[in-house]
C-alpha cells in the first residue's frame, strides 16, 4: 500500500490515491502547506508523524500528547523523502529504504503505538524554515519518543556471523561488521544525540533482530563513546557534565556537512539558533558564542589543536570539536570557586569580567580555567599574551596544568579575547613584539613598576607598553608610571611620566625612518607643577584627556628632557640607589624584522 497524507484531529489531508505525478505532487504540497501556515499562522505544525497502520504521514501540533517509536540509523545514498511519501511509485523505486520505515512501523504498532517518526521522511527538508525547526526541535523528539529503534545496517546478525573464518571473509567483502563496536552509527554527528536523547533504545542488526538494548549494553557503549554511565542512565543532567566533556563526545565523529557538525550539537547544549547553510566553519563559532550566552563554564576554552601548529596565535573559540578530543577527563576543580563574574561576547571578544591572571616569569601569562584531569589536583590554564586590543591565546596545542614556579597572580581585570581571529589581526600580531616601549631596571629589586596609565596597553609579560603598529613609527605616544624605588622595608614612591613621539620635521641619520624623541620626568606626588594628586589616578588607570595635557605642560617645563635618535643613551645616573638605573628601549620596525630602529633610553631616578 503506496504511503499517504493524513491530517490530526485538527486538520485532514486526504488523498483517496496518489495518482498525480511527481511534479504535480509537490505543487500540491507546496500549496497546502502555505495554507496550512496562513491559516494557523505562528502556530504551524510542529512534527509530522507516520500512521503505522495506515503509513500517512500526519501533522501534529503538540507531540508530548501523542505516543511514538522513533527510528535512528545511518543515510544510505538512496532514502525515501517527504515528497516521496505521496508518490508510491517514488516509494517503490527506493524499496530498500521504504522497507526500513515499513520495519520501525510494525516494530511501533506490535507495541501497541499509533505513529512512528523518520527523519527521512517526516521533514520537508526542501522548506528552510521547516528544516531549521526540526532540527532545533530534535533533541526534544527523541527524548519525548516512546522506544526509539537502532537500526544498525552494516552489523552482520548472528546467524550470517557465525563462527567461521569463511562467515567473517564474506561479511567483511560486503562491508558488514561484527561487532556493534565497530557500527558506522557509533562515528556519525547527527547519532550523539539520538543516543543520549531516548529513555528506551533498542539495538537491531541489519536483519531486524534485536541485540540489545540501550539498558543492556550500557556499560559497553560507555566505553565506545565515553559517556559517563550516569548520563546514559538518565540519573543526572546533560548540563551536570562540564562543556570540554560534552564537545569531547563528538570529537571522533563526522558529518556529511561541515556546518552539521555544529547542528548536530544544539541539543546536547540545548541551544536554539537557525540553520544557515553554506556558512561553513562559522556554525561551530556561532554554537560557542550561543553556549558563551548562557554559561560561564570555562572548560568551553580547554582545547588543544594538534601539531604542528600553522599559526603561533589564536583565538579563544576552537575551530572543531575534534579539538576537545584529549580533554574527555576534564572535571571541575571542587577545591576553587567556579568562575561566577560575567562573561559575554563584545565588538572586543570574549569578555571576562573580573578575571584574575598568572604570570610565571619564565613562561608567562595564563589564565585558569577551573577544571583539572581526573587523575590529578592541577588546574588547567591557556597561555595568553597581551595585545593592543587585549589578549590572544598562544601555545594553543597544549594546556598548561604544571610550572617551573608558582604563579603570581594579579588584580582581577576585565579581559577581553577575541573569539577567532582575522588576517588582518595576525598581520598586526606578527609585527606586534617589534612595537613596544619596554621598561628594564639593571636591578629589579631595587626599582619596581607598582602602577601604569595606560593599562589597557601595559604588557606585564614583557613590562613594557604596546605601540600601535603602523608604518610611521610610533606617533606620539604619553604614559605614566608608579614606581616603587628603594630596597628593603625603606622603599620611596616616584611617578615617571614620558612622551615619546616621532618628529617628521627632523631628519633622521637613515633614510626614511622617523626622528623618534623621547621626554621624561620622575616626580613625587607634591613637585608637579599643579601639584596634581596622580595617586588618584591609579585607581581607574585609563588615559584621559585631563592625563595627557598634564604629561605634556610637565615636560613642557622640563628643560632637562634629553631628545635625540636611534642608539643613544642618556644616562643621569642616580643619586637615591647608587649603581641603579631605569632603563627605557624603544624597539618600532616597520614591515619586517630586518628592517626598523631600536632605541634605548637610560633615565635617572
């Protein structure tokens, strides 16, 4: 019996025979449907279900009041659709895959259920709306389904298996397997979540017979895909599992198209966001940033790209989740306060309020994450480096559970990462460590950097100031220091303000290079000329308009400020530590690392 349309108690669509042709079928389709949705407007027929007595397909608008099987299984190249399921010659050409809905129909209705859901065939899939609506609504259909059928087409059963090596040659040249482990269905996207989703799941083989159920072979499936027993047992949450581990669950498996491999997750994340295909690589960006909205979950930032690496920066997104494939033991740290200030997407990145970070001297800045490895009490932290926008991650295929030596840990601050980076941005970060003002004591114990306007610019890894990268040089750039200068317990609190600035009306010794100057005072809080109160000004350490008028009248009147060009150095020597000096080196090439000016100030104290 050629497959029909049906409506619910709210709607009929009869077809007494489908005798139209293909072509006229899906006009007609195509007709009722858009009366269907002006009729109902926003209330349009959620789910199409399959009578499985009577194999219509019939519209209902509320599924959680109706009982039905749903059927999970692997696309072969030949599958009947939504347009077929009105045309039985269509469904007779694809008599392989109508066989198979025929199957999960008389499966479904043996217990004693009137409807049974394909996704084959129960999804329009030529209308993009209904397609973006079944998709975002699937979790939900395999979760509230009655029993859900695996169909498992390339599993020999067990009489074809047998025990002969003669049994596993001929399995094995018509591309069936043995063992349920090896099931193409364990490595497809779209399976994860017709997986977890479902209460009751029984297995079949690729001649219908049952090898068991979801209950049964729960301790074996575990150890195929990684899922914690008490998920697959439905005793806990989907949300109870950190992100890291989620994402690791679909690191090993593919889809057909690339944006499906995010698709395929909105559910485990129990997101909600419309399908655009053709956007590629940007629907897993556009799942974190939706996952970035409703949790402060760290662990979505601990993945690990594979080496070699092709680019030395990174953003704080991943680009697959085949990145999280060595963080399936990530686990909460239960020793630390999870991270509760807020995080959300900004035109920056990603911003974390009130983050607090390390640096280690000797490898750099990090950032905690708030998880560790099941087997051990480290934390895991990225590895970040300061830019003009704010930070990058770098060292992007490891994480970062050990160091040489404890990390001193900073004031909280808002940071911002960008989510992924552009060409343009890692042209500017390939330049960036050759555009700095860099600030060097000849005793680091003795002359300390307590405070600097502008922060946002402060680079505490390499203690110098980031300069914009452009082709001129430096511009004119105005900062403030708090230094701390003694030794001991005796120790005396000094303000160093500089200007540093490219003067193109000068000529410089090379040839097309700017005549770069440099002007500096250090002064306590009480010599200024104005006697402005600079302490007050570390406590929101941005640069305003009133900071830099009062840098520039200071040096104004500071007729002792030394100017000059490339490789000299003034040195004042100091009359407060005898032997110690502050160094300032101002490194600003222009296109490469062969080309440029380095200069280097020495200031007295």
């Amino acid at each position: 019996m050629p497959p029909r349309y049906k409506g619910s108690e709210t709607q009929t669509l009869t077809f007494s025979r489908c005798l139209l042709s293909c072509k006229t079928a899906r006009a007609v389709i195509l007709l009722i449907s858009l009366h269907r949705r002006s009729q109902f407007d926003s209330a349009s027929v959620e789910m199409w279900l399959i009578n499985t007595k009577t194999l219509e397909l019939e519209s209902v608008t509320d599924h959680e009041r109706v009982e039905y099987a749903i059927l999970s299984h692997t696309w072969d190249e030949v599958e009947v659709l939504f347009e077929d399921m009105c045309d039985s010659a269509a469904a007779a050409r694809k008599a392989n895959s109508f066989k198979k809905i025929k199957t999960a129909c008389r499966l479904a209705e043996q217990r004693g259920l009137r409807y049974a859901w394909v996704d084959t065939c129960c999804i329009d899939k030529r209308s993009s709306a209904e397609l973006s609506e079944a998709i975002n609504s699937m979790f939900r259909w395999y979760r509230d389904a009655a029993i859900c059928f695996v169909y498992l087409s390339d599993l020999a059963s067990d009489g074809m298996a047998g025990d002969s090596i003669q049994h596993s040659q001929d399995n094995l040249a018509s591309g069936l397997v043995e063992s349920i482990d090896q099931c193409r269905w364990f490595s497809r996207g779209w399976t994860l979540q017709e997986l977890i989703a479902p209460r009751h799941i029984i297995f079949y083989d690729r001649e219908w017979k049952e090898r068991g159920t979801k209950e049964t072979l729960r301790e074996r499936i575990s150890a195929i895909t990684s899922i914690e027993l008490r998920i697959l047992a439905h005793t806990a949450p989907l949300d109870s599992v950190n992100i890291a581990k989620r994402m690791s669950w679909a690191a090993k498996r593919h889809t057909t198209r690339r944006e499906d491999m995010a698709y395929c997750l909105l559910g485990i994340f129990d997101i909600n966001m419309p399908m655009l295909y053709g956007e590629g690589k940007k629907a897993f960006l556009r799942l974190q940033e939706e996952i970035c909205r409703r949790s402060r979950d760290l662990t979505l930032f601990a993945w690990e790209l594979s080496p070699p690496l092709e680019c030395q920066y990174h953003g704080l997104f991943a680009q697959h989740p085949r990145n999280f494939a060595s963080v399936s033991d990530l686990e909460r740290d239960a020793t630390r306060m999870p991270y509760t200030s807020e995080l959300r997407l900004s035109n920056k990145g990603i911003w974390l309020e009130g983050m607090e970070l390390g640096l280690n001297p000797e490898v750099g800045l990090f950032m905690s994450l708030g998880c560790c490895r099941s087997d051990g009490p480290d934390v895991a932290h990225i590895r970040l480096i300061k830019t003009m926008e704010g930070y990058v991650r770098v060292d992007a295929d490891r994480l970062f559970f050990s160091f040489p030596k404890d990390l001193t840990w900073r004031l909280p601050e808002d940071v911002y990462i960008p989510a992924s980076l552009s060409s343009d941005d890692l042209r500017r970060l390939e330049i960036q460590p050759t555009h700095m003002i860099k600030i060097a004591s000849s005793d680091p114990t003795a002359i300390q950097v307590v405070g600097t306007i502008p922060h946002d610019f402060w680079d505490p890894e390499n203690s110098a100031f980031l300069l914009a990268c452009t082709l001129n040089g430096v511009g004119d750039y105005r900062g403030l220091m708090e230094l701390s200068i003694g030794k001991g317990a005796v120790r005396a609190k000094r303000y160093l303000m500089f200007q540093l600035y490219a003067d193109m009306t000068r000529q410089s010794k090379w040839d097309g290079r700017p005549h770069i100057a440099m002007k500096h005072k250090i002064v306590d809080a009480l010599s200024t000329r104005r006697r402005l109160d600079i302490g007050e000004w570390f406590k929101k350490p941005k640069m305003n308009r009133q900071i830099q008028e009062a840098i520039v009248e200071e040096l104004e009147v500071n007729d002792g400020a030394p100017e000059g060009e490339g490789f000299f150095t003034w040195d004042f020597g100091t009359a407060e530590i005898p032997g110690s000096h502050l160094s300032v080196f101002v490194d600003v090439r222009q296109t490469s690392k062969s080309k440029g000016q380095a200069w280097a100030f020495v200031l007295s104290c």
